[in-house]
C-alpha cells in the first residue's frame, strides 16, 4: 500500500448523532459509572425497539450470553445446543457453566443452525430416553434471521429454553408468517445483543438481554451487578458478576440506536449495490436473503466457489485485497476444528467447513460510499482473474 492507495475499512463505527452531547451531558452531571439516567433510558428505549417487555444492559453480548445461560438454568453438565459456525463468543458462555455444547451445523440456506438437525436430535433423545438439552442459543449470524420457527413448539414442549443471539442482527426482523414484523432476539424466551466496536450500534463495548419474563429481568439486573441486596451493609443471596454497564457507555447507546433505523436502510443499500455489481460473476455468490427474512446486512459476505479458489485460502484472498486498500475478512474457523471443542457431540456434517473455505467479509461501514464499494468489487475481480 502507499499514499495514494485508498484504505476501505471493513467496518467502523458511525458516531454522527448525538454522542458526543450526551458524553458531555455524563461529564458534566459527574454520571459516568453505573449509576445514572443513560441506562435506564438505554434499556427502556432499546426494548420498546425490539418489542420486548423488559432490556437490561450488560457489559458486553458474551455477558449477555453468560447471563442468558444462568436464567434457563444451564449449570454443570447441561447440555446446550449451539452452532459450530459463529463467532465463538456463543458457545464459550455454555463452558463458563460447564455444561456440555451440541455444535450444530449450518444449513446452506440460511448459514444459521440447521432446524431440522435440532428437531431430528431432540426427537431421537425422546424416544431413546436421552437427556435432552436444556437450552438452546440460536445465533442469527450476519445480519440473516435464523429460521426460529419450526423451533418454538417444540422446545416448548420439552421445556427446552430458546436464547437467541442476536448480536449480529440488532434490526433483523421476519417478514412472513407468525412472525412476521418481530425483531430477532424478541421472539425466544431470552435474547441477547452486543454493542462491541464492529457492531451495527456500539457502545465502545456492551450488550443487551431482553425478555418478557418479569422474573427473568429482575434475576438478570442482580446479576449483572454482584446480586446485590438493596441494603447497606454489603449483604448478598448468590454469586453475581460486575456485568454492567456504564452511564458513558449507555449514553453512546443511547445516542446510536436513534441513527439504527437509517443504518439500517445504509447497510440494505450497500447490499444491494453489491449484490448487483456481482450479480455477473461466476462463482461468487452473495450472501443469502431468504423471503421469510429482513435480514439487517450487518456484514456483507460472498462466497467464492472452491472451483475457482482452488487451493487459496480466503486468508490469503484477505491479504492480497488488504495490499490493494480493501480490507475483508474470512468467515469463522468452525468451532468444531479448535482445540477446546473438537471433541464435543456434533450434529449434521460440513457445511459450516465450506462456509469456512469459500466465505469473505467485504467492506460494510455505514459510511462507505459506492465508489469504494466499486474499487472493492473492482479488486475482488482483478484477484479472481489472477488466480
Ligand atoms: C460479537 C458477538 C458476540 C459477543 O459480543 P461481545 O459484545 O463482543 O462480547 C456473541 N455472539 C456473536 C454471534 C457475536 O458476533
């Protein structure tokens, strides 16, 4: 790279709302910890969003997650359904709770978890006597809904807990069928979101679990703060964490989720100028939109045929784009490939492994304009060319 070449960031965060006065506001009412009027209006305004009766900030979305994990239950030797395909902060919440992960592969449609595997598994457990899994963390990666509603009656027979980990899709929501409107994340019985820098609102770093369990919502707010009893002398029922949020950060929460709604037409509209400036390649699929599904577009994602890619890596796709100013980004090594969790139970075979060899993350700031959207596909082409 030198001085002329462009540098097109995969993602950054768009602070053009009113941050910086509600920062000031923090500094100059001296409420910059945990106590103070950002959180609750955080929390307030975030679950009027969703549509969820109850939000609670957390710390970041692997607290969430953490926290989610303990609501339903989840203790020493529970199992937990989760995807092999994800960022890895979905499954390690479950090891936090030794409690054992399922790892579920992706179906291609969706790249998400794979219902019917979920539904096949549970089945055969019923009929064989097999302890069933107590929960279930159903990740929407990408910005793209999972397909949750085959799901719903059957874990509620079998008194299994959906946790959904939205944190990839804050906006996502269903546009056909029972669910039709919901927002991902409001429709299990607990859903968590993150606030991390690479998210589509951030917070510097934070979450959110949302649920409309009254009961739910008062054990998390505990627990996200050391299970503190509202007395003076220190006392505590159970062990809590210091999971919260602070008033600074609820304040950047704040101010970013009045801009979500228009970061939301951004990203569908670099999506579609992506989708339309590759629509001529062979061999590069974009990511997927089912019609049941408003997907967010947090990320924007391709995948190259391993017919054209041959023996390149999308690491090294990654590394000739980035010599050129256009930063992209593999697709997750699937979980079941690392050290801690290759001996765990899995269901399905490797889609996720083919997601993981062909799959790459283009450029998808809020602010990217579309000529660097065409100088990223221009690149992409030219790296394809010279395979
Ligand atoms: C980012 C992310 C998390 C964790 O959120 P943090 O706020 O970074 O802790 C969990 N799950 C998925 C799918 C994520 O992308």
């Amino acid at each position: 790279m030198n001085n002329s070449t462009p540098f097109i960031p995969l993602s950054e965060p768009c602070l053009n709302g009113k941050e910086k006065e509600y920062i000031l506001q923090c500094i100059d009412t001296n409420f910059i910890s945990s106590i103070g009027p950002f959180v609750t209006r955080f929390e307030e305004e975030f679950a009027k969003y969703v549509g969820s009766q109850y939000a609670v900030a957390c710390a970041s979305g692997t607290a969430a997650l953490h926290i989610a994990l303990i609501l339903a239950g989840v203790s020493e030797n529970d199992l937990v359904m989760a995807p092999t395909f994800s960022f890895i902060a979905s499954v390690n919440p479950i090891m936090y709770q030794k409690a054992t992960p399922i790892l579920v592969d992706s179906e291609p449609k969706t790249w998400n978890m794979d219902p019917e595997l979920i539904i096949g598994e549970i089945r055969q457990r019923v009929k064989t006597g097999k302890t069933l899994p107590k929960a279930i963390i159903l990740a929407h990666i990408l910005g793209h809904p999972a397909n949750i509603e085959p799901l719903i009656d059957i874990c509620l027979k079998h008194n299994i807990t959906i946790i959904e980990d939205a944190a990839e899709a804050l906006g996502a929501t269903y546009s056909k069928g029972r669910f039709q409107n919901k927002h991902v994340g409001a429709i299990g019985e607990i859903g968590c979101y993150s606030f991390n820098g690479n998210k589509i609102i951030s917070t510097g770093g934070g979450g959110m679990i949302v649920t409309n369990n009254p009961a739910f919502a008062k054990r998390a707010k505990s627990l996200t703060t050391q299970a503190k009893e509202n007395r003076l002398d220190y006392w505590h029922n159970e062990i809590g964490y210091n999971y919260r949020l602070t008033n600074l950060a609820a304040a950047l929460g704040v101010a970013q989720l009045e801009q979500l709604p228009n970061f939301l037409v951004k990203k569908r509209r670099i999506a579609e100028n992506y989708n339309e400036a590759l629509s001529h390649l062979e061999y590069v699929y974009p990511l997927p939109h089912e019609a049941w599904a408003n997907p967010s577009f947090w990320l924007y994602c391709i995948r190259i045929s391993s017919k054209i890619l041959q023996d390149t890596t999308p690491v090294q796709i990654s590394e000739i784009l980035l010599k050129h100013g256009v930063q992209t980004r593999p697709l997750w090594t699937p979980l079941h490939l690392m050290p801690m969790y290759k001996n765990m139970i899995r269901l399905g075979g490797s889609h996720s492994e083919s997601l993981f060899r062909e799959g790459l993350t283009l450029p998808t700031s809020v602010n990217i304009t579309k000529e660097e959207q065409n100088i990223a596909v221009k690149s992409l082409m030219n790296m394809i060319e010279n395979l």
